[in-house]
C-alpha cells in the first residue's frame, strides 16, 4: 500500500510538473499577438522597459531569435558519428544566456531564484545586458543589429570585430533587426489594456 501511495505521489508530481511548462506562442512573429495570448509576458516586459529604459520589441526580438521564446531551449547535442559529445555551449533557457554570464547577471540583479526558464528573469537579464551593451561598446537601444551582435559575441567580441567574415551572423543580426522593426510597427496598434 505504501509503495503505491509513493508511486501515485510520483506520478501526480511529474503530471503537475509537466502541466506547469510553459508552451511558445502560437504566432511568434506577431507581437500582440503574443502578448494576448501571454498577458503576464506584457507585464513582465513593461517592468524591464521600465527598470532599464529598453524598447520591448527589440529586447523580445533577441528572445525570439535566441530561443523562440522555449523556456529550456538550449544548444543542439553534438555527434561523433552516433556518440554524443556535449552541446556547443552552456546556453540554456529563454535568453540562452551562458553560465558564465548568467552568474554575473545573477551576482549584480539576480536573487536566489533567479531562473533562465523564467520568461520575467529572462528579459531582465537582456535588459541588463542590453545596457551593458551601450555602457561598453555605446550602442543605442534602438539600434537591434548591433546589440544583437554584442548579445551574439560577447563585448569584447563585438570590439574586436569578431563577427566580421561572418556571413551568417550578420544575416541573423539583420534578421533580429527587422523583427525587431516588425514588433515595433506592431506594437504600435495593439489593443492589449
């Protein structure tokens, strides 16, 4: 009896935990769209507007490139023919934030329960480091090609022109811009409130 209390205790655990992730909007390139369907994800982004004075559509474009919005995205596994090797990178969660920096992030805004699966903690910590960005390498916050560069490369990537011979990424930083263009636009006439 007791087994079966502890296997029904495990199953209705895993059933809830599995019920609580959270899926990606339907129409991620439409950006009320996407805030109708998530409203908390609105509110969530108007706080990060309003802590770090950063554009919603260009801090939810990076999202949207780096995890269509995923909440445990993470980097494709790597093969040696049919043995996995390990992923390209420790990116993990909605931003794909890397550990090293995430830690940073942590230390300077985070708290304890700072999480990359958290769609709020997520966009604060792009927020955060969007402002980075234009305190280190002066990119405005407007400006979503060049601050998706430096999301992309690093800071010191970014000033060392590591992009540069790139091809694919400048096309990717491009594309970030125009989305980030789109939501703006779109932004613009959404009747959210």
């Amino acid at each position: 009896m007791i087994l079966k209390k502890s296997i029904f205790s495990i199953v209705v655990g895993a059933l809830f935990m599995v019920g609580c992730a959270s899926t990606p909007p339907s129409d991620i390139k439409n950006l009320c769209s996407i805030f109708q369907e998530k409203d908390s994800w609105y509110v969530s982004a108007h706080k990060v507007h309003d802590k770090y004075g950063i554009p919603i559509n260009v801090a939810m474009s990076i999202m949207a490139q780096e995890s269509g919005f995923v909440e445990d995205a993470k980097p494709k596994m790597r093969w040696f023919g049919f043995i996995p090797y390990g992923r390209g990178s420790s990116s993990y969660g909605y931003s794909q934030a890397q550990d090293d920096v995430w830690e940073d992030y942590t230390s300077e805004e985070g708290s304890l329960f700072t999480s990359r699966t958290s769609f709020e903690d997520s966009l604060d910590f792009i927020g955060w480091y969007m402002t980075k960005t234009k305190k280190i390498n002066d990119v405005k916050f407007s400006d979503a090609f060049n601050q998706y560069l430096n999301y992309h490369e690093g800071w010191t990537g970014y000033k060392n022109k590591t992009y540069l011979g790139k091809n694919w990424l400048i096309d990717v930083a491009r594309q970030v811009h125009i989305r980030a263009q789109n939501y703006k636009n779109q932004l613009e006439h959404c009747n959210l409130y």
